[in-house]
C-alpha cells in the first residue's frame, strides 16, 4: 500500500476518530446529568463504531511501526504526532480507565457512566496514530544527530558517532539549528 493511499484512508479515518471522542465525552456528560442513560436498550453504537475505526487504524499502524521493535510499538507509531499529543493521549487514557473501572473497586459494581466514555480511549488512539501517518515523514526525514547525520527517529544516540539526537523539529541539516 503506497503513502498516497494510506494517507487517503488516513483523512476519513481521522475525522470519524475525532467525531467518536467528542460523541463519547458527549455521552458521558449527558449520562452524569441525567439526561441520557447508556444501556437501557443495549449497547450504544458508539461502541460499534470502534470497529469502523480501529480496523483500518490497525492495518495502517502495522505500516508505520514494521521497522521496529515489538516494545516500541507505541513510540514508532506515534512518532509523527507532537509531544503535548502523544502526552495527552497518555493522560486522556489514563483519566478514561480511572473514570471507569474506580467505581467498580469502590462499590463492587460497574457505573454505566464510565462506560459510556470508555470507547473514547480507542477513537482517541485512531486519531493520534491516523495523525501520526499522515506527518511521519517530516519527522523521519528530520532525525538526526547533533553532528547532522540522519539517524534511525526512535534512536537516541548516533550510530555513526554516538552524538546524542538533536531535539526534533530542528531539521537534518546540521546549519538549519546552529
């Protein structure tokens, strides 16, 4: 599959992820005020709608993080999105899990509040990782060291003479940060 593709399929795929979070958050708030209860006749869709996402998120993840190792899965694709992205995401997910499993440790039970939310983790990871496709290559095409010789984007030191990575953004040619 060519980049050109990917990042056709990555556009929509993006866009729905981001309409899932705000549909999701949405939920939640309305089921904490009352005004709308979440399984009173069955799963909501917003559950279903996962699927819609996530399959391709899958299948164009596999394409950004194939050169690199299983432990690093997360790093290599998220490469592309910005820091206070890929810390939001982290944060988000955290708020989300917190949000919906506490209620069980604390009363025994599940709140269907929390799980009305719950789906947002997986549309905000489509978002992130679909965003990420979409500028990756700007980010790989800009990793290198502080002597200016391109490195792997998740290497921390240079191969070639152990100088540390420049901070990213500064560009892979040594005089563009000097």
């Amino acid at each position: 599959m060519s980049m050109t593709i990917s990042r056709a399929i990555a556009y929509p795929v993006m866009v729905l992820s981001a309409l899932g979070v705000v549909v999701s958050t949405s939920l939640f708030v309305l089921s904490l005020v009352g005004a709308y209860h979440a399984f009173k006749g069955g799963p909501p869709l917003i559950f279903l709608g996962i699927f819609v996402v996530w399959v391709p998120t899958v299948i164009l993840m596999n394409r950004l993080t194939r050169d690199f190792k299983q432990k690093d899965v997360w790093k290599a694709a998220l490469r592309g999105c910005p820091s206070w992205m890929r810390i939001g995401l982290w944060v988000f997910t955290g708020v989300v899990v917190a949000i919906t499993f506490l209620p069980v440790i604390w009363k025994g039970q599940p709140g269907e509040d929390g799980f009305t939310v719950f789906p947002a983790i997986f549309y905000a990871a489509s978002f992130c990782t679909m965003y990420s496709l979409i500028h990756v290559d700007e980010v790989d095409a800009n990793s290198c060291c502080l002597n200016g010789h391109p490195m792997s984007p998740l290497a921390k030191f240079c191969e070639e003479c152990g100088s540390p990575a420049a901070p990213v953004g500064l560009g892979s040619n040594k005089q563009s940060w000097q």
